[in-house]
C-alpha cells in the first residue's frame, strides 16, 4: 500500500501520473470513473492479486472511488 498525490491526467483520464513520478495506465473500461479526478487529490496505491494485466487498484481518497490500473513507470 502507497499513498501519493495525483499530479495530472490525460484528456481522456486513461493515462495518470503521480506525484511520486510513477505512471498508471487505467482500464479502458473504467476511464469514465475518472473524468471527476482533479489534481492535486490523495490516492492509494494497492496492489490486487486478483487482477490480471490491471493488476493494481487506485483509490481516490477524496471520493472513495476506485479503479484498476497497471503500472506503465
């Protein structure tokens, strides 16, 4: 488990990138999730075993919404 800081996110919310440098690529299925994530917001970073190529979870701490991504760096 990891907290950071959501620092910017493409148009579209597929791609995010952290405050900490690490770049997340989100299911293309639950990108709609997040259009409502504005920078600067808290999130968690946890890892899902039960994923399979998303393999992560990232948790909006402001809204307690998350989503499946997998690490891209």
């Amino acid at each position: 488990m990891n907290n950071t800081n959501l620092m910017a996110k493409q148009d579209d919310g597929g791609k995010l990138i952290m405050m900490d440098g690490t770049i997340w690529m989100v299911n293309p299925g639950e990108i709609h999730t997040v259009s409502s994530w504005n920078p600067p917001c808290g999130i968690q970073i946890m890892e899902d075993k039960g994923g399979q190529e998303y393999d992560y979870k990232l948790i909006n701490l402001e809204d307690n919404i998350s989503v499946s991504a997998k690490r891209r760096r």
